[in-house]
C-alpha cells in the first residue's frame, strides 16, 4: 500500500516562513510589495498562489517569470532556515512517518502543494528524514490538486513496475482539498484535524478515517493494513 503525507498542517507547521519568503521574493524580483493575506494556502498549489501574487501588479505569471520566481523563492526560504529553525512537527507526525517507513508492507510518500525544493527544506528543519519517503509529488506537478494522485500512482510504477490499483493508495491530509483529490482518483482518505481546517469541517467532507491528530500510530496502522 502507497502512503502519501500532504505537508503543510498535517506533517508540520512552518510559522508562516513561507509567505515571508513569497513576499520577499517577490521584492527581490520585482521591486515591489504584494499583501500575502489576500491568499487562502490551505490545502492550494504553490504555482497558484505565485501566480494570484503576480496577478495583484497584473504581471504575466508565465515563462522565465515563472522560473525566475521560483529560483528565488528557494532561495529566500533556504535564507530564511540558514537564520533560525521555523518548522515544527505536528503531534505524532514523526512517528507516524517513521512507522510508516519501516513497515515491509507500506510506502511512504509525500504528496503536497508546495514545489519540491522548499518542501525538503521544511521537513528538514521539522526534523523529518529525506528517506523514510521514497519519493514526493509537487504542487507543479498538475494543473490542481486533483491531478497529484494520478502522479504519484505513475511514480510508484517507475519504481516498482507495477500499477498500483488507486484503492491502495491512502492520502494523509488535514484539509477539504486533500479529501477531494483522493476521492476523485479512488483513495481512501485519512484526514487530520491539525490544520485550519476544523473536524465538522472534514467530516463534512467524507473521509475514510478522521483523526484529530496522528498521535495513535498504532490506531493508523491497523486502519491501513486492514485496508
């Protein structure tokens, strides 16, 4: 069975270092401000919200912009890591990864809406190690979010050579997004009320399994394997 962890909110929280770094970046590009508080980043593609910055000075999001922001995005996030620590796992998280990563009969994965340099970089500092995934799908990856599972099924395959049918593929998230994208590729869902999302709110969308933490591994690993 295929694991994949959405990041932000369900695995860790980041202390907003990631909007800093959107705004600053957006300066040292462009000379100018954006207002970060005008975006809703639950559970959202980081390429979406690059793009609605942009659209603020009616700057065309496409092309070498697209490149050159998200250069410099890395790098004021990396920047912003080298000054002090920002992230900090969520309750249970690191166990709950770990587990997941030693179990012979499971694969862990991350699927999640930021690109791929600053999600290593957040579980990095959160104190997550690169290999207990054995690979991730990024937020410009799919033109939603609907589209990573889809991905994350076909990367499976380049590293086992088998299809993995989408009934054994299980997404971890903590918002309405994560719940949607599953059921519209045919996982199952964990969702985890450690978000800004509230529990009536998830379980109002129908997940398989609500949670509000990932503290009871114990309790998620026998809701997998019995899958």
């Amino acid at each position: 069975m295929l694991v994949l962890f959405d990041i932000d909110g369900t695995l860790l929280r980041a202390r907003g270092v990631g909007v800093q770094s959107m705004e600053r970046a957006f300066k040292r590009l462009h000379d100018l401000q954006v207002d970060t508080s005008l975006l809703d980043t639950g559970g959202r593609l980081d390429p979406h919200l690059f793009n609605e910055l942009h659209d603020q000075h009616d700057i065309p999001f496409r092309g070498e912009t697209v490149t050159a922001y998200q250069d410099a995005y890395v790098r004021e996030m990396a920047r912003a890591f080298e000054d002090r620590s920002w992230s900090h796992a969520m309750p249970g998280s690191i166990e709950m990864a770990r587990a997941v990563h030693e179990h012979p009969e499971l694969v862990s994965a991350v699927l999640t809406g930021n690109i791929e340099a600053t999600s290593w970089l957040k579980l990095k500092d959160a104190g997550f190690e690169r290999d207990w995934f054995e690979f991730g799908v990024f937020g410009d990856e799919g033109q939603t979010r609907r589209d990573l599972p889809v991905v994350a099924r076909l990367r499976h395959q380049e590293q086992t050579g088998a299809l993995l049918d989408p009934g054994r593929i299980v997404i971890i998230g903590d918002t309405p997004h994560d719940i949607d994208c599953a059921h519209h590729s045919g996982c199952s869902v964990i969702a985890v009320a450690t978000g800004s999302a509230s529990l009536q709110t998830l379980r109002d969308h129908q997940p398989d399994l609500l949670l509000e933490s990932l503290e009871d591994t114990q309790q998620v690993l026998d809701w997998l394997l019995a899958r």
